[in-house]
C-alpha cells in the first residue's frame, strides 16, 4: 500500500502512550493497556487487559492538575505491573539471542511475526463490566506479588525523592552556608537547587545507558516513539514506515522529568524557606503533587500546539534534549514488539467503540 493510497489514521488521543520493558513494549489507549514482549525464540509475548484510568471513573480526579497527579501514580503501577510481565517472559533469556532475532527479522517485515497471546477473547459487553483478558487465574497477581508490587513502587519513590530532591538541596544548602549571596537570594538557592538535580539525573541516566540491558531498554523505548510517531503521521504501522520516523516524542515522559525539575525552580521561589532543614525538604515534598500536576497540564497544552511555533519548540527542547540519552535506535524486530502493541490497541479500541 503506498503512503498516498493509505487511509487516514484517527487522530492520536492525549492517553495514547507507551513505556518501553525489558525486550518489550506497553501500549496505552484510553481502554486497553496491551504489553508485547519478545520471547527468547523469537516470537511474541501477548497480553491485553481492559482498563480506564481513575479520571474518568471519578469525576474529581479529572479537573485540571488533580488529573496529572492522578495519572502519574497510576501509570506507575501500571507500568511496574508490564515491567513484572516483561521481566518473567525474558527471563529464560540465555543472553545470546537478541542478536540472533535480530538478524533473523531483518528483511522479513511484512507482516507481524506470530504471537503467543496470553489474554482469552471476550464480548466487549462483558469487558466493559469485568475485563480479564489477561488470561486465567493463575495469570492473577498473588498477594505476595501485589505486596511486592507496593514495595517496588514505594521503594522506588523514596530512591527517586532520596536521589532527586534530598541530596541536590542538602548541596545547595551546604552551598548557601559557605557563600552568603546564594542564602540571602531565594531565587538564586532555587536555581541551583534546581540544577543540580537536573544534573544528578543527567548523570543518572547517561550512566545507567552505559549498562548493555539498559541500552535495550532504550532502544525500545525509541521504538515506542517511532511506532506512535508512525501512528500520528497517518501512516500504516509497518516497520519500514516506523524506521523512517524520529525516536523524539515531545510528550515523554522524560520530558516531563525535566519538565517538573525547571517548574520546581519558580513554584518553590513562593514556598516560605525554613531555616530548619528537614522543614524545608518537607515542605518541598509536599508541593511535589501541585509541580507534578502543572507539568502534566503543560505538557498536554504543548502537544496541541504546532511543532512549527518556535516558542513551542524552545519549551520542549530540553525534554527533546535529554531524550537523546533515553532514547535510542531500535533495531527492526524491536520495531516489530512495539508495532505490535500498538496495533493490538487501537484495533481493541476499534472493536470497543464498534460495541459502544
């Protein structure tokens, strides 16, 4: 099918995104979050569950900035949750198999390649009341697995907080009792701050891209990019036109990480300074949700908005920026995982709104 006879995709949705896995892929759609994983013979790891986000089941969690707040908590689990799956599929990965379904994929892009689909078919009726497309029961969180999934997710948190928000303002207020311009200016304390936790997670990240399995990640998330890029530009959502697309999405969720480290600088200039340390970082702690929430709505603001405006493409830069750590060239059959996911959601949402 050639791109002038291919018919028009639907617009792209705000809630459609991804999040890259361990050899896979998660796609979100307003009612489905679908998960492909590369199994270590090559073939494809299904699993598709029916799902509405919290702000539209309840009405609160939809105003403006509490809907940021409420999506960043919940894509957390969710994405902990398809991180879990991914890890259990790949795990009887010996290591030496990516190269070869690699090679093996090269030039066999057709169609996509056959799948293990571990989710069971049902009426969109009954999805809608109770939808366990997942599979059977044994495919079900345990408590043990849900405790552990609690745990991840709050230690996780802590680190990032620890990490992020601890250590870069305990430097910065050593930094404000050795030179006295930096404690008698506000805005100057904030400034630093604030750049020393952007740097702290510059080196984070580029760091951990060093690390081989990291990398793959990263690679997947740029094909996570490249798919919804393809999906966007109206193209059909084969793997040649996905190779030609850009790995830079300025809706990333990278994007938003620094998007709430520069935010923070000016929301926190009106935040009382305690002298009291520990007072200080919990009140910053605090304003973590209200920072949080603004950087989403800005975020969703500048997706409507022409990538052609130059002001535009300024705001989004240093998101764009830093996607060149987070993002990486994805081979062809990583293009294939995310193409997939992609693929299986919209046709779900097709079939939902058919039955709606």
């Amino acid at each position: 099918m050639s791109k002038n006879s291919a018919k028009k995709q639907e617009s792209i949705d705000f809630a459609v995104g991804g999040q890259a896995l361990i050899e896979g892929v998660m796609m979100r759609s307003p009612n489905y979050v679908v998960v492909s994983v590369r199994r270590p013979d090559g073939t494809i790891e299904l699993k598709k569950d029916y799902y509405q986000n919290l702000s539209r089941r309840i009405k609160i969690l939809s105003l403006p900035i509490v809907r940021g707040v409420s999506n960043f908590f919940e894509m957390m689990v969710i994405g902990t949750k398809a991180l879990n799956f991914s890890a259990k599929i790949s795990l009887a990965d010996d290591g030496q198999e990516h190269a070869k379904i690699a090679k093996e994929a090269s030039g066999k892009h057709d169609s996509l390649p056959v799948i293990h689909q571990t989710n069971q078919k049902k009426s969109e009726k009954a999805a809608t009341k109770k939808e366990t497309t997942s599979g059977s029961k044994s495919e079900k969180f345990s408590n043990f697995e849900n405790i552990s999934l609690g745990v991840s997710i709050i230690f996780a948190l802590a680190m990032s907080i620890f990490m992020f928000k601890f250590l870069p303002l305990w430097f910065t207020d050593f930094l404000s009792h050795q030179f006295k311009v930096i404690n008698q200016n506000y805005l100057l304390y904030n400034f630093i701050d604030g750049l020393t936790k952007t740097t702290f997670f510059i080196v984070y990240i580029w760091t951990l891209s060093k690390l081989p399995d990291i990398h793959r990640v990263f690679q997947y998330h740029g094909a996570e990019h490249k798919s919804i890029m393809t999906y966007e530009q109206g193209l059909p959502l084969t793997v040649e036109n996905a190779r030609t697309q850009t790995r830079f999405h300025p809706r990333c969720g990278t994007s938003f990480i620094i998007v709430v480290f520069l935010l923070s600088i000016f929301i926190y200039t009106f935040v009382p300074r305690s002298p009291d340390f520990f007072m200080n970082f919990g009140l910053r702690v605090l304003f973590l949700p209200l920072i949080a929430g603004v950087s989403y709505e800005f975020l969703k603001w500048t997706a409507k908005q022409s990538m052609d405006n130059k002001f535009i493409n300024f705001l989004t830069k240093p998101g764009l920026l830093m996607q060149r750590i987070t993002t990486q060239e994805p081979d062809d059959a990583m293009l294939e995982v995310a193409l997939n996911s992609l693929t299986i959601a919209l046709d779900a949402e097709k079939q939902h709104h058919q039955v709606a």
